[in-house]
C-alpha cells in the first residue's frame, strides 16, 4: 500500500510541476468547477452583465439591481471508474484498469489535496464499489486501498446505470470524473444528461492491440465480456480496417459527444506517459 501512495505521490509531484511553471496557474482551479451560490445584491451600475440583473427586486421601483455570487467553497470531486473485464486488456502492470487507476488515484490525492470531497464508484453492469465523497488524509487511504484491492463480480458493462447512479446520488452540481474503455451501447442519452447536471470530464483508456492485432491467420478470439469464442481471420486486411474504423469511429462520437455537451474529453493509452496527458486536460480547464 506504501509503495502504491508513493508511486502515485510521484506522479501528483511531477504534475503539480507542470501546471505551476507551464501555465502559471494551480490545482485548485481544475478541480474547483464552476458552483455559485447568491451571496447578495447592489445597485446596477454601468458594464454590468444584465444576466445578473434580479428582476423580481428592481420592479419594486427602487431601482434596478443585479445580484451578486460567491464561489461555492465546498467541491465535490466524484469519480466513475470502470472495472469491467474488457479493461483488462494490456501487458501485466500496464493494462487498461492499471492505467485508470493511477489516474484515479493521482487525481483523487490532488483534490483532496485542495481540499474537495471525493467519492468514488466503480462499476461494471452493477455497483462494484461505492466510496461516499468525504475530506482527508482517512479518507484518501480508503479511496486508494479500495481502488488497488478490488477484484470485479461481474466482466460486463453497463455505463448508462452507473451514470444514472451517479445522477441520483449526486445533487448538487460537482466535478464528476468518468474513466472507462467506453466498450458499450446506449449510453449516449445519459452522458448528455450528465455532462448538463455536472461538470463532466470524460478520461478514455485505449490499447493499441485493440486495433494493431498481429496478423496470426485464423485463429480464436475471446471475448472477455460475453465469455463466448469466436474465430476471425486476423491476417485478412479488410478485417484489420474494420477493426481500426470501429475503435476510431467510437473514439470520435464520444468526442464529438463530449465536445457538443461542454465535457472536457482526454484520451490516453496504455503504452503512453500519462502526466503530459493530464497536463494537457488541465490545461483546458484553466482556460
């Protein structure tokens, strides 16, 4: 358990390097999201966003007043990590769930770091494990101890019913972090849905073997979710581009999804330094 917390320590340190002398800006505003709550009102003066305007207080006849807002203090920072089967694709060490969980973990620390309430679920086609948002150090070794010790019930997927979950349980608007190989269906409703309530920011795992089979000629290929054998021609080069197209043309619907609903969208692969990955999404955020 130590040596994961360090490891993942590294990871926070080198990114907190990059944010502070690449963009001159900090943590805090990746992970603080956009929450206001009414704070007070004064009277309109000129170069004031009419938004803001209370219209209800300004008809009373005593002149025209906008209201004014303060940043929520308290942020809630919900992660959805998916520990279904198709995320064991990878080398030992280096798969995709290994990959979603340091990035879990490296992001989880660094919003408990600014002081945020974290939560976690992961999921399969069923609750995995639910960790309630809570605040510090406690609550941060639960958070990574429950991350590296669980072993999935179920291989299969089912992303729109633990969106839904996550709509349900989380009220009030939050950061809500949704990392997952996105190996499913009808789940687009539901992002949209999730994507309006919250701040959505979308982290895709890939492995490139899903779409760089080696040519081994006919051969049997298991699928990890259904547990059924099917055999394909892996030399043939029209199953080679059906194979790429399907994983690219997935890759930018959810993109394009994510882009359309003002989600942040990251993708990152297994093979890959995922630090410059998270620098780049922090990157937007402080924009």
């Amino acid at each position: 358990m130590r040596d994961i917390i360090s490891r993942l320590r590294k990871f926070q340190i080198r990114i907190r390097k990059a944010v502070t002398t690449q963009m001159h800006g900090d943590l805090h505003s990746v992970f603080k999201g956009n929450g206001l709550e009414f704070n007070d009102l004064r009277a309109y003066q000129y170069g004031d966003d009419v938004r803001t305007i209370d219209w209800n207080s300004s008809a009373k006849g005593h002149g025209t007043f906008v209201k004014l807002f303060r940043e929520e203090r308290e942020q809630t920072v919900f992660f959805l990590l998916d520990v279904s089967a198709s995320q064991q694709v990878g080398k030992k060490g280096q798969s995709k769930i290994d990959l979603a969980k340091e990035i879990c973990g490296v992001l989880a620390l660094s919003a408990l770091q600014e002081q945020s309430q974290v939560g976690v679920v992961c999921f399969s086609d069923q609750k995995e494990k639910y960790v309630k948002p809570d605040k510090g150090l406690q609550q941060g070794y639960l958070l990574i101890s429950t991350l590296f010790k669980l072993e999935a019930r179920s291989a299969k997927t089912n992303l729109r019913s633990a969106m839904g979950f996550v709509l349900n349980i989380i009220r009030r608007r939050s950061v809500i972090v949704l990392i997952s190989d996105f190996i499913d269906s009808d789940y687009e409703t539901t992002l949209k849905a999730l994507a309006k309530k919250h701040d959505l920011v979308v982290i895709h795992i890939l492995d490139k073997r899903e779409t760089e089979l080696p040519k081994l000629g006919i051969i049997p290929i298991y699928d990890e979710e259904t547990g059924q054998m099917v055999w394909r021609n892996t030399s043939s080069p029209r199953f080679q581009r059906r194979m790429r197209s399907t994983f690219q043309q997935q890759q930018q619907e959810l993109e394009r999804i994510c882009r359309q609903n003002e989600a942040n969208y990251l993708a990152v692969q297994t093979n890959e330094d995922f630090v410059p990955a998270l620098v780049r999404l922090f990157r937007v955020r402080n924009q």
